[in-house]
C-alpha cells in the first residue's frame, strides 16, 4: 500500500448513495433494494413459459427463482447443484457464481433444476470463453475466472452502464497499487444482504469476501454479471479514479483524491441527511 494512502479505517470508496430506480414492484425497506428476481411469461396453459434472470443476480437467488418457477420446494435447486454435473472452471471449485448467465430461459414441461443450471453455465462458458473475452482476461494478465469475478463487483457498483468501466478501472487501479478493494458489495455479499450502508463494524467482519481487511480479489465471483460488465472488466477506460461515491441519481462522482473524495462523500452524506429529515417530516 502507498504511503500516502489514508489509513483503511477512514477511507470510504464505494458507491455510498447510490439510489437504486427500479421497475414496477420493486420493494424498498430503509435503504436497502429488493427487485423482482424473475418474469414469468405465461404459457397458453397458464404455465410459466419463460424464466428472465436480470443482471447481477446472486446465485442464491438464481436458485430461489428456479425453485418458484418450477413450483418445487424451497431448496431444491441447491440441492440439485451436486448432480449437475455443472461444466464450470477449475477455479470455481464447483461453485458456479458468476456462470449462471442472465438471459431469458424457456421452461418447458419436463424442464428440471439441473437442466435449466447447466443450460445458465453453457450460456455463460459459451459467452465468456470466445476471444474477444479471453484475449481480454490475457491482456490484462488475467484469466477468465478472474475477469468474471471482476465483472460481478462492477456489475453491483456501477450506477449505470456509463460508469462501468470507471469502476473497472477502479478496481485495476487499486490492485496495480497493492490497495484493498474496499468494495461495500462484497461486504454485502458476504453478510448476505443488500444495503447502500457500511458501518465500521461491517468492515472488520471475518470473511475472505471482506475487500476492506483482505487483499486482492474475492475468492468467487460475488454475482452473476452480463456482458456489459465483462466488457468493462476486460477493457476499462484508462484513468487514474481510485476513489467514487454516487451522490445523487446520476451524478457518481471518480477521483485519484481522497480530500476531493472526502467532500463528495459529505456532500452526499449532507443530501441523505436533508432527504431522512424531510421524509421524517
């Protein structure tokens, strides 16, 4: 770590104040943001005729959306990962977070858990193990678990598609640098929440997804990124930001200084005070 970098209980990188606008049926409790997992278009006998997995969708929830889909238990998709026979990378240890693609799956009359997974991995391995990806990774000196793993932070950072690729750069910058990632969404991950608040006790929890303590990237991928955010984790815009906080809707804010972080994080913290006291009102 440089010596001029403030100490890692002061500094404050993540996407504080990202203020999630959601679709019809979104529910919001405090600050954190439930979306609706999954469309289900209706067959001509009322059956759920397809399965829409969106962007960045833990596989916890990949699995609670197939369960409901296919009416089984609760549990049962999980359950069904052992038999499988998943075709997923080395490093992924049999865990396939991050290769269960978002897109639109047909559920058909004998659709299974097994089938619709390895069907999701097929998808991403498919996606993912072209050239355009894997000639990214190299070039980047990584590979293409790595680049996965990088997508999925950006997918649960980045605002919109616009910042994408600064968050990318971000997250290169800070490991070129020898800094923790500070990522609040991996923090998310591991506590298996999701909120837009961090507090300094969430910041010493004892996890190998914890980028505020450990260093380097997540042991997995924290999510199942789209295609957008592997572009950017392959080929972010060059850039010097190690630092952003969204302060308002669309208006995300990147810098390599921490005083001008400082002042944006207050600025934010100034809107969010100003928002609390007139919803308390």
């Amino acid at each position: 770590m440089q010596k001029n970098t403030p100490p890692r209980s002061t500094i404050r990188l993540t996407r504080r104040g990202r203020i999630a606008l959601v679709a019809t049926g979104a529910v919001v409790v405090g600050t954190a943001v439930a979306v609706p997992l999954l469309t289900l278009g209706p067959a001509d006998d009322g059956r759920p005729a397809t399965l829409v997995i969106p962007e960045g969708r833990r596989a916890s929830q990949v699995y609670a959306a197939v369960d409901k889909a296919l009416a089984l238990p609760p549990g049962s998709t999980k359950k069904s990962l052992a038999k499988a026979a998943l075709k997923l990378p080395n490093d992924a240890g049999g865990n396939p977070e991050g290769y269960l693609f978002p897109a639109v799956y047909p559920l058909q009359e004998k659709t299974t858990p097994e089938k619709l997974l390895a069907l999701m991995v097929d998808t991403a391995n498919e996606k993912f193990n072209g050239a355009p990806i894997a000639a990214g990774a190299q070039r980047n000196a990584m590979n293409v678990y790595q680049a996965v793993t990088i997508a999925s932070i950006v997918q649960a950072e980045a605002a919109t598609k616009a910042d994408m690729g600064k968050v990318a750069r971000v997250v290169f910058n800070r490991l070129e640098r020898g800094m923790p990632l500070q990522m609040d969404s991996t923090l998310n991950y591991a506590l298996g929440r999701s909120t837009l608040r961090t507090t300094a006790s969430d910041t010493r929890v004892d996890s190998p997804y914890n980028s505020y303590q450990r260093m380097g990237l997540p042991p997995t991928p924290i999510g199942n990124p789209g295609e957008e955010a592997m572009r950017a984790a392959i080929n972010p815009p060059p850039g010097d930001w190690l630092y952003f906080v969204t302060v308002r809707p669309g208006d995300t804010r990147f810098t390599a200084d921490y005083a001008e972080h400082q002042r944006n994080v207050a600025e934010f913290d100034a809107i969010r005070k100003k928002d609390g006291a007139r919803a308390a009102g």
